[in-house]
C-alpha cells in the first residue's frame, strides 16, 4: 500500500456479553486517522467496556476490532500498546512511589533497544539511549507543564497533575490512538479549560487520533469532531455535536431537556 | 569510557582479594560470620529483586539455593576429582573447577526458577507465597529422597572451597547486576510492574516477562549462593533448607525495605551479627531476636533504612 488507509481504528459487529448481560451490542464504529472523536452515554452505557475491548482487557464475544488493517482480536494489553494504542484510566493509575521522569521513562522502554544484558554490561550505546531517552523525557514533561516534578514521587502531585502526567506517560508510548477516559473527571473550570486546549494541542502536535469518553458536556462538544453515542450498548446516534445536541434520541437518553 | 559502575565493582573484586590475602590473620570464628555475611548479602538482594522491586512476594529463596548448593556441591564431588587430575592439583585449577561448580549450581537453579516460575507467576500476593513456598518444600524433599545425595544425612565431604575472595566477589556482583538491571529505563519495568501491574501493561510492557527475569535472575544468585554456603559448610543437608531458612531472607528484604538495596545489605548484616551478639545471653538469644523482629517491624514498618522522604509520600497517600 503506497496510500495509508484513512480508517485507524475499526470495530465491526462488536458485541460484548458477560454471562447475560450485553454490555456492547452489535457496535459499528470507526475512527479516521488525526481525528477527535467522543464517546459518550449514561453510566452503564459501556463506554469504558468498549475502551476495554480495545486495549485488549476484553475480548469481544462476536465481531471484530482492527487497528491499521490489522485485528486485534486476542491480542494483549501490552501489545496492542506496541501496536500504538495507549491509553490514560478512569482513575488514574499511576507508578505511585516511581519519579514523575520514572513514569514517562517507563513508558518509553519499547523505544529503547537495550533490555537485560546490554543493561548489565552498560557500554557505550547503552549510555547514550540512555541519555536519549533523558533528555526525551524532560522535553515531555516541560511540555505538559510538569519539569519542575522531575523528582517527585508520582504519588505527591496534586490531582490535575497526575491526570497530566497519565496523559504525558501514555504519549511518551508514541502511539497513533490515544484513549482518553473521562480526563475531566474532577477537574475544575479553569483545569477543563486548560485541559481542552492540552488535549487539541497533543492532536495537533503528534498527529495523531483521540478518543475521548466523557461526561462534561462542555468539553466533549467543545473540541470533538464527531460524537458517537451510546445508551445500553447500543449507539444510538452520531455526527458532529451540533446534529448530537439536536438529535432527540440523545436528549432522551443522556442529555435531558434543558427547560 | 568504562564506566563508574563498573569501576566499583572490580574495585570491590580486587578488595575482596586483599581480604583474602589477610584472611590469615582474622581470626576464624570473625572468619566464619564474615562469610556467613556474605552469602546473606547475596540472597538477600537477590530476592529483593523479586520482592521488592518487582513486588512478587516469593516464599522459595531457599529452595532455589538448595537446587545451586547440592548442584555444585554434585560437581566438585563427583567431576572434581576427574578435573583436577587433567589440570594438575594447582590453586589455579581448583579456582577454575570452583567457578564452574558455582556457575553451574546457578544457572540450574535459574533453570528451576524458569519452572517454578512459568506456571505460578500468574497467580499474585498470597496465592503466589504459597506455591513458591510449595515449590521449596518439594525441592527439599526430593533432596532428602536421592540417595547418591546423601539422602535425609545430607551431602558430605564437600571440598572447602569458599573463601572471603569468592563471597564477597559474588556479593558484589549481585549488587552490581541488581542495581544495573533496575537502573535502566528497561529495569524501571519491574518497579512499575510492582506499583500497577494494570497500567504497567497498558504502557506497553509485558509484565509476564519481567517477572521471570526477576524471577530467573533472582533464582541464579540464590543459587550461587548455595553453592558458596555447601563449599563453607562442608556438608549440607536438606533441613537447612527449609521454610525457616526462606523466611529469614524474606525478612532482611522486609526489614532493609522493600526496594532498597542498601538498606537491604544493612539488613543482612545486621541480621546475621544479631544472633551472634546474643550469643552470651545464649537461652534468650531466639526470644531477642525474634522480639526484635516485632518491636522493628511496629515502628518501621517501611524497613528500617528506607529514606524519610519516600516513607512520607507512602505515607501520604494510605
């Protein structure tokens, strides 16, 4: 293929049961390389089930996700994070007692050709990937507003910052797709403002997709291109906010009447 | 460049050396716990690889070095002779012959860490103390039951080949690649491993993988370290390789914290001194030690020698 394909990220016919319960019914849903899409939905709608299935915590019971042409059907959390899908967590999980550098260092490590012995032996190339991936870090974390953290334990920074870090942590993986769930959850005004601007930035700066689940109105429609939603496992709309805001299935089922 | 690193460990070979040179005039008793501290230090920091860094909490240390002490021991004993005949009764032979027992007690064990490792690694916390605890007890009993090993009298007549030269050589290469491995951007693995297996994964890293290196590497120089201490004892028996002996480990790791290296070799000191220091008080001397045990354990439970900043932050967050 000389052309890359415009689909990044598709599932087709997704349906994830647990026992008798169909939290994803029949999902068809894509996401186009570069793109910012949302996902929202009341509570229970399967929104993070349907992160899940495609992280590779969950295997869908029928249909098929695939990524870049490829399926990732059966395929691990971490290796589908090699095949450039990360993602940040509902609450946050960070490496709590590691350094904020530690944390992105971390997840530079499938960029970094060395492992166990080069590590023991610590020769010349060693020490300059090391340098590399040093310097790396620092150049992320100033540009999430974060350098001054260098040494801190993960753990000590206050909750804006470590939803920051988590952001920063997941780029640092260099993927393609970045998952985004409910980055505004607990944030004040002035936070989802910064964090609006943070995640249009990233977009726009890596080149890369964005899907984002999201309760906070005022985010999802304010920097989206397109929003799917999802009420008991089913998407029952999708287009650009404005049609979402206008749809009365949505209003229905999440938004509610604004009289 | 060499590097600093690496310069500190052969600077602590060839101190290792020079201790040896003057081994003659310590006096032997000193002799004995000096070694005893040694082969302490190298199970210790080994296991706090796995306990500590890469916080899988395993119960087997032990068994591991039973496989490296009766493997070894096996070497010298039966191809020692055939070996030393070919190369001449020289100090150079029988260093060269010690060397490859050693080497060779480690890497079966390691060989055993793979399966112990593969099937159990799954499991997590408690579940995982128990089948490695197993796994020590059953290592224990197969010992017991080969009789060209000694059976339950245990394995004899092994050359004393241990000196303060080879302990604190392997000392220091324990500590060099522990800390070597954990202080690369791939070693930072094990400790986010530990801290969330969850997002651990979800970074891209395999966290099956780096528990058995942790694992396999940790099982290597505990069974170097058995090994040495078949080669200082002279006679090894299956009992010395019980439970009892895991949990001793266990605890240097616990008490050194978690994670923390130096405090760890701190901890194997101080440990293996204590009961000697109690000596005088001889009928007392367990019921000291362990009362120790708690009185460190209520008052620091983060491990004695971890610093008061990243106590705070744990703190901070429980």
């Amino acid at each position: 293929m000389s052309e890359p394909q415009r689909t990044l990220l598709q599932l087709t016919n997704c349906t994830i049961r647990f026992g008798g319960l169909t939290a994803v019914s029949a999902l068809n849903f894509e996401i186009d390389r570069e793109e910012l899409v949302g996902l929202i939905g009341p509570n229970g709608a399967g929104k993070t089930t349907v992160f899940n299935v495609i992280t590779g915590v969950y295997c869908p019971t029928e249909g098929d996700v695939s990524f870049s042409g490829e399926s990732l059907v059966g395929r691990k959390p971490h290796q589908i994070t090699a095949h450039g899908i990360a993602r940040t967590f509902q609450n946050i999980r960070l490496f709590g007692s590691m350094s904020v550098a530690d944390n992105v260092r971390v997840a530079f490590h499938r960029h970094v050709a060395s492992g166990v012995l080069s590590g023991l032996w610590r020769g010349r190339a060693f020490h300059n990937e090391e340098k590399r991936v040093a310097s790396e870090v620092t150049e992320m974390l100033e540009i999430f507003h974060l350098g001054k953290f260098h040494d801190t334990p993960a753990q000590s920074l206050s909750y804006g910052d470590q939803r920051r870090l988590e952001i920063a942590r997941a780029l640092a993986t260099k993927p393609k797709l970045l998952l985004l769930d409910e980055p505004a959850a607990g944030m004040n005004a002035s936070e989802k403002i910064e964090l609006m601007r943070l995640i249009q930035f990233i977009k726009d700066k890596y080149k890369i997709a964005v899907l984002l689940v999201e309760h906070d109105m005022k985010v999802v429609m304010g920097i989206c291109e397109r929003i799917a939603v999802l009420d008991y496992g089913e998407k029952i709309a999708e287009g650009s906010p404005a049609d979402v805001r206008k749809n009365p299935k949505v209003i229905a089922a999440y938004l509610g009447n604004e009289n | 460049m060499f590097g600093r690193a690496k310069t500190l460990l052969l600077g602590a070979i060839v101190a290792s050396f020079v201790l040896q040179l003057l081994s003659g005039y310590i006096n032997p008793y000193y002799l004995d716990v000096l070694t005893g501290i040694g082969i302490n230090i190298i199970l210790a920091v080994s296991l706090n690889l796995i306990n500590g860094y890469t916080g899988q909490f395993s119960l087997g240390h032990a068994g591991f070095m039973a496989v490296g002490a009766y493997t070894s021991a096996a070497v010298s004993i039966f191809l020692g002779p055939h070996f030393l005949s070919a190369l001449g009764n020289g100090n150079a032979a029988i260093s060269v012959l010690f060397l490859l027992a050693l080497l060779t007690g480690g890497i079966v064990a390691a060989i055993a860490g793979i399966f112990v490792g593969a099937p159990s690694l799954r499991l997590k916390g408690d579940y995982l103390a128990i089948v490695t605890l197993g796994f020590g007890e059953i290592i224990r009993v197969i010992f017991r039951n080969i009789p060209s090993l000694g059976g339950a009298l245990g394995l004899n007549g092994i050359p004393d080949y241990t000196n303060l030269f080879w302990v604190f050589s392997f000392a220091a290469l324990t500590i060099y690649a522990v800390t070597a491995m954990v202080n690369s951007t791939f070693g930072r693995g094990f400790l986010a491993v530990h801290d969330n297996e969850v997002a651990a994964e979800a970074m891209g890293l395999n966290p099956t993988k780096y528990k058995m290196v942790a694992f396999v590497v940790g099982a290597f120089f505990a069974g170097i370290a058995g090994g040495l201490y078949g080669h200082f004892k002279m006679s090894i028996d299956p009992k010395g390789f019980g439970f009892l002996k895991s949990i001793e480990i266990v605890v240097m790791v616990i008490l050194g914290g978690m994670g923390n290296t130096v405090g760890v070799i701190i901890a194997a000191i101080v440990l293996t001194l204590l009961p000697e220091v109690l000596r005088p008080v001889e009928d007392y001397r367990m019921i000291i030690y362990s009362l120790l045990l708690i009185i460190l354990m209520l008052v620091r439970p983060q491990g004695l020698f971890t610093p008061r900043k990243r106590a705070l932050a744990e703190r901070k967050t429980t």
